[in-house]
C-alpha cells in the first residue's frame, strides 16, 4: 500500500505529486501513456520534434510567474521572441514575449516528474474500495495497487468512465453529476515539415485565428529550435472543424485540407505543399464547461479527488492550480492538524 496514488500524469498530476511527496507521503503515479505532460506534448519525428500539445507558455498572476522564473533558471525555458498577431477582421500585432522549450515543451513534464515513483504505459481500468481503502486494477498486471487516498488527474470524462460504476455504493449522485456536467472542445493538430528552399518564410511567430471555421492557430514551430535542418510547422483547428472530423478513421486528408486553408489565408502558397506531415487528434483539448471550484472531492471513508485544467480555471496555469489545491485537500484529510508547505521545486 502507498499513501497516495495519482492516476495521471499531465502537469495536474504531477504538480501535486511533487507537493505531496515534499510533504513526506508515499506517492505512486500511473499515467497509461508512455510519457509525461497529458496536453503539453512533444512529438519527435525527422531528427527534429513539434510541439502538438500546448505551444507556449504566457505567464499570469504569481504562481505561474515564479514558476517560468524558476523553469528560466533552470533552463528549462527560453523566451520565444517575435510577433505573434491575431487575425480577424483586422491584423493586430502582439509583441507580448511567450516562454518555450528548446528541446519541447514536455521538457516542462520531465523537469516535474524528477524524483517520483511513476509507472507509464499503464492503463488503470478499474477503480474500487474496500477495506477502507482504494483498490486499482491495471490493464496488464493482476496484482492491484492499494493506497488510503486517491488523486484522478485526467480529463473528467476519462475520470467518469472509471468512477460511474460506484455511483450509489461509494460515491453519491452529486459527485457523479458534478463530473458529467464537464465537457470539452477538441482539437485537431497538424505537424508539417517543408524543405529548406521554402521562400519567402514569415515574420510572425505564430497566428491566431479568430472566428474562422476551420483554424485555431498557426505556430512556425522550428524558430524555438536551436539551427533547426527545416522549417516546421504545427497548425490547430478550430473546436467545430475537429469536433465535424474528430471520429475520421484517415486524417490525412483532414490535416491536407488544414494546410491548403492555412496557405491561403496567410499568403504563403508552398505552407499546402510539405515534404511530411503528421496529424493527432485531442479528444479533449480545453474544458468547454469548466467546474467553478479548483477541485472535485467526494464524501468517502477515504479522501478521493479530482484535479486538472477543467477546475477552476484553463490551460497550464489551471491544471497547477487545480494540482496544488488538490494537494491540499488530501492532506487537511490524511493529516488535519498539519498545513502543507508552500510548493518548491
């Protein structure tokens, strides 16, 4: 048995993995991809990487301002300088600086995951309790994983899909509601290499899209690399274009079609012709109907908690705050007279 196991470990999860482990509890994550980060994802492919997930970071309020100071020191981020415009009816320019990663933004992930006890490539499939405490069934192990708390860090309708069973046994109808009233928008990401004679290449950093039908972003990926071998490029859609193909067995053709609207509407005709180009697709990519409280947690024997971006807030800076809160609120549980310390890294 362990004190505390997290299922998940996007930057929710491990966030409060790392403040519960500081604290002195036993921590276990499982996490059924094989790496870190959930949305702030990666991709390596032709001797370079994309980053398909989360592109940047923009620092708001303090917490998240200390924590890309710290991540600055420890280069682990660099400032992504240039222009980055919005496009609606009128071009406005940002010159407002976003913090990126050299080697990815999963770097992010990997700098938080230092330290813990994390299983990957392990999908848990059933979540009971008994014996005052929680019991979880893994995909491919027979021997179960005990622990007296349990942290659920993953989307809420993946978190729905393993807590419905105990509706009326364990958990009460308000917490189950609470959990299906959360839904997403998804999102389709297009990774795209083009040779090194593609001319003239742009100015800007990145576009965003506003009120188009079928793009939400354009990023020119490559300038966060060092000596980049080509340009790279990684372009999102719009939540109604991903939610129309989300279920498109072949998404190619969707990622092609993405490419030839992205040409025309910046105005550089060979961005529809790349040398390759990969496609992934996000079920769920940002919360749509959020909860208004930073975390979700149930009236049982034993402290169960739900944390991640759709508590409280949205993107990075939601999913730490909701990974910080959710820390706290097994401790006031498993150790009521004590307060956590602040979160250092």
């Amino acid at each position: 048995m362990t004190d505390v196991v997290i299922i998940g470990a996007g930057m929710a999860g491990l966030v409060c993995a790392q403040q519960l482990t500081q604290a002195g509890y036993s921590v276990l994550v499982v996490e059924k991809s094989r790496g870190f980060g959930g949305r702030v994802a990666t991709r390596r492919l032709h001797d370079t990487c994309a980053d398909h997930g989360a592109c940047y970071l923009k620092p708001k309020g303090k917490l998240m301002t200390q924590f890309v100071e710290l991540l600055v020191q420890r280069n682990v981020l660099q400032v992504w300088n240039g222009t980055f415009m919005e496009k609606t009816q009128n071009i406005v320019s940002s010159m407002q600086p976003r913090y990126v990663s050299l080697n990815g933004m999963s770097s992010i992930a990997k700098f938080l995951a230092q330290g813990l006890d994390v299983i990957l490539e392990q999908r848990v499939i059933e979540v009971n309790f008994d014996d005052n405490q929680w019991r979880l069934t893994l995909e491919s192990t027979t021997a179960p994983i005990t622990a007296k708390a349990l942290i659920i860090a993953i989307p809420a309708p993946q978190a729905l899909t393993l807590l419905e069973p105990l509706e009326g046994s364990i958990l009460n109808s308000t917490f189950i509601n609470k959990l299906r009233s959360v839904e997403f928008f998804p999102s389709i990401t297009v990774m795209a290499g083009y040779p090194g004679t593609s001319t003239p290449l742009p100015q800007w950093k990145a576009i965003t899209f506003e009120n188009d039908n079928i793009l939400g972003w354009i990023g020119f990926d490559s300038t966060k690399r060092l000596n980049p071998s080509q340009p790279v490029f990684v372009v999102q859609s719009s939540a109604d274009f991903a939610a129309q193909n989300l279920e498109t067995q072949d998404l190619q053709p969707v990622g092609q079609q993405m490419l030839r609207t992205v040409a025309n509407s910046v105005g550089f005709d060979w961005l529809a012709s790349p040398d390759w180009l990969q496609v992934h697709r996000w079920r769920y990519a940002f919360p749509s109907t959020p909860l208004q409280e930073t975390f979700l947690t149930a009236e049982t024997l034993q402290p169960l908690v739900c944390c991640g971006d759709w508590c409280g807030g949205n993107l990075i800076s939601g999913a730490v705050d909701s990974g910080l809160s959710a820390a706290r609120a097994v401790n006031s549980q498993l150790r009521p007279n004590t307060i956590l310390k602040d979160w250092k890294l």
